[in-house]
C-alpha cells in the first residue's frame, strides 16, 4: 500500500459580528484540511494550522513530493524526513503546522487499516474526557451580566469549567495589540476584567473551574499584579499571561503565583515546549496538535510534561477535525487534563460532521469507537465554507 495523493481543502466562514481576544478580533474562522488517499482507497483527513494560507502550499509543493508513493504506516520514518525540511525552512511555525496535518491524516489511515479508533491505537489511557467550555470573549456591547448570563448557559447544559478572555487593557506594559491593530475594541480597564472574572464565578458557583485566558498580552509585572488581584475567584489556571518567548518572565510569573500558569498553544514541538517546561514557565503544558506536529510530536510532548511530573490540557481552536483529534489525544495520554471545546459560534465546528461530539451528562465527552478519528464530513458543507 501506498500513498497516491495528498490534497488540502481551506475552509472558512464569518464571524458574525465579531469578537474579540487580547490578542485581536476575530471577523473570521478558518481551517485547513488535509486529505491523504492511499492506492487502495483508504482516505485520512487531518487538519493543519492555516498559517495565513501558506500551509495549503508547503503541504503541497514541500511536503507531497516526499509523502507519495511512501507506505502510510511508516508514519514516523514520514515524520522525520518531513522534519528534515525544517532546517531550511524554519524549525517552526508553517512547516510544523503542514507537518501536523500530515501527520494526523496518516494516524486516521492507521487506524482505519488495523479498524480501531486512533486512542486505542495510541494506547487508550480513558474512553472519556472532561470537556471545558471555552468562550467569554469581548463583543461589542457585552456587559458583565452577559458575560454571566453565558456562563450559566455552559453550566446548565453539563460544563464544568469555562474559560474566557481577559487582557484587552489600555496598559499591560507591553505593546502587542498596537501592533496587530483594532487596539481599541472592547479596550477596557484592568478593574473591569477584574469584574467581568468575578461576575462569571459567581455564576458558574464556587467548585465549577474557572480559567483566564490572556493570549500573551500582559507585561510579567503586570501579569503578577493582575494574578494576585485574581486569587479570590480560585482560577484553576492563567493562561498565557506574557509572550511566548519571555520564558523567564513566564517562570517569573509562575513562581510569584499559586494559580497555575498553563501555555503555551503559541510554542511549536517538542524542543520548543522542553524550554517552557526544563525554565519553569508553566505548570501545564498546553500544546495543539494542528500547530506542533500532530499525535506523533504531541506524544512526544506529553511524555516530557509527564517526566517532569506536568498535566496536559491541549488547545483546540479552530474545525471539527482538531475538536475530534485532540479527543483522541487527551485519551491516549495519560497525563491529559482538560479538553478544550470551543463554544463561539462556527460552522467549521458545528455543521462538518455527519455524527457531531456530544456532551455527557457529567460534563465529558466519549471517544468515537469507529475506526480511525472515526468521523464523516458533509461533502455539501465542505463545499459551502471552501475557499480558494
């Protein structure tokens, strides 16, 4: 058996209206599939970060000519001569988020050849994960109430925990939102975030796990200030709260607060993720298997956070496809914590899958037993959101 074709498809659909992290305003979602055939049929999907629309072409001018004609089982040998390439095009960011795709297509094929779902093919540490809601953006005329009143939403139907944003502020001590642009939409004082926290653990009550999400937005001092302002809402974690790269301010942060420090989605593969881990810049690792290599390099990742005794909470924000792959993830690991599922509003998320992920009443989600990911898109809705 072997690989006959490698094909991207970009997907996207408006956010309307938009909505608003520290770091910049969300007017769209998009994503960006990969489908890998085999010369006997068999069709894997995964998904890669978009990377501002380049991924779609190292995958397909870089990284095809290396994959076909290859055995789709030989999945890391295909990792590594994928990696290889990294050393003239840059050891992160778009070549790992094309890697990534690549690699969670191949792990769909795997599983759909030996007919069982990926987890247990990976190992299977549980059949079931907690799932969080993660929403509570800034928008446009959304009061604290509001916010409230969406936090009661996410605790009646099952959630047990709710992420949401903060650190849209006029002053961080950094100067990130300036560069991105739209700095002053939804800018409010650091006192209202402060309100805007305690309204949403008031709603969701004192056990529920509350978690802030700062998108690397604040200053380590103003990070510190802000964290202990926080301790009296019981965060279960800050994430992000400074620059990716301003490891030791992160561990600076992390050492001054007792709410966790978890992070960093923004950081690609494993030896990227071994600095944040070896310096101390987080209490729990945060990686995203569409941006850091996919199962095999998230394995990898997890294993290191294990080693040093570090629970794993992947993110996942963007379609359907890394919804269901970071499922599979967080139950082949055995140090997983949380997974994230997105609740603004997306048609990339909420209307591929022909059989969707469902909340159960105790606030987890089960692992499809179907072969492979164990999902089926809509071709009629892939047609709908494509792009380009």
């Amino acid at each position: 058996m072997k690989i006959a074709d490698v094909r991207t498809i970009a997907l996207a659909c408006r956010c309307d209206p938009p909505y608003a992290s520290a770091a910049g305003v969300q007017a769209q979602r998009a994503a960006l599939l990969v489908e890998i055939e085999t010369d006997n049929g068999i069709v894997g999907i995964g998904e890669a970060g978009i990377g501002g629309g380049v991924t779609a072409t190292v995958i397909e001018r870089s990284l095809k000519p290396l994959l076909v004609g290859q055995d789709p089982l030989l999945i890391e040998h295909l990792w590594q001569k994928m990696f290889t390439r990294t050393r003239q095009f840059g050891r992160r960011g778009v070549f790992m988020h094309a890697i990534s795709g690549i690699d969670i297509a191949l792990w769909d094929i795997a599983g759909k050849i030996a007919k069982l779902p990926v987890y247990r093919l990976l190992g299977a540490s549980r059949d079931r994960v907690e799932a969080y809601a993660s929403g509570g953006f800034y928008q446009e005329g959304k009061s604290a109430a509001d916010l409230a009143g969406e936090a009661e939403g996410y605790r009646a139907r099952g959630f047990k925990g709710m992420k949401m944003k903060v650190g849209r502020n006029p002053s961080t001590g950094t100067h990130l939102r300036q560069l991105i642009g739209q700095a002053e939409f939804c800018e409010v004082d650091p006192s209202e975030d402060l309100a805007r926290v305690a309204a949403v653990r008031q709603a969701l009550g004192p056990d529920a796990k509350l978690m802030v999400d700062v998108n690397c937005a604040w200053s380590p001092d103003f990070a510190i200030e802000m964290g202990r302002a926080m301790e009296p809402q019981k965060l279960y974690w800050i994430e992000e709260p400074v620059a990716t790269d301003d490891i030791d301010g992160s561990a600076r942060v992390a050492d001054a607060l007792a709410t966790p420090i978890s992070g960093y989605e923004t950081e690609n593969g494993l030896y990227g993720f071994r600095q944040l881990i070896d310096r101390g810049a987080v209490d729990i690792v945060q990686p995203d298997i569409a941006w850091s290599g996919g199962f095999s390099e998230g394995r990898r990742i997890a294993a290191y956070a294990q080693a040093h005794h570090k629970m794993v909470a992947p993110h996942a924000f963007a379609g359907a496809i890394l919804l269901v792959a970071s499922l599979h993830f967080a139950a082949a690991i055995p140090n997983a914590l949380l997974l994230e599922w997105d609740q603004n509003p997306n048609g990339l998320r909420d209307e591929l899958l022909k059989e969707p992920l469902r909340l159960e009443p105790d606030g987890t989600v089960m692992l499809p037993e179907r072969p492979g990911l164990g999902i089926e898109l809509y071709p009629s809705v892939v047609e709908r959101y494509r792009t380009g």
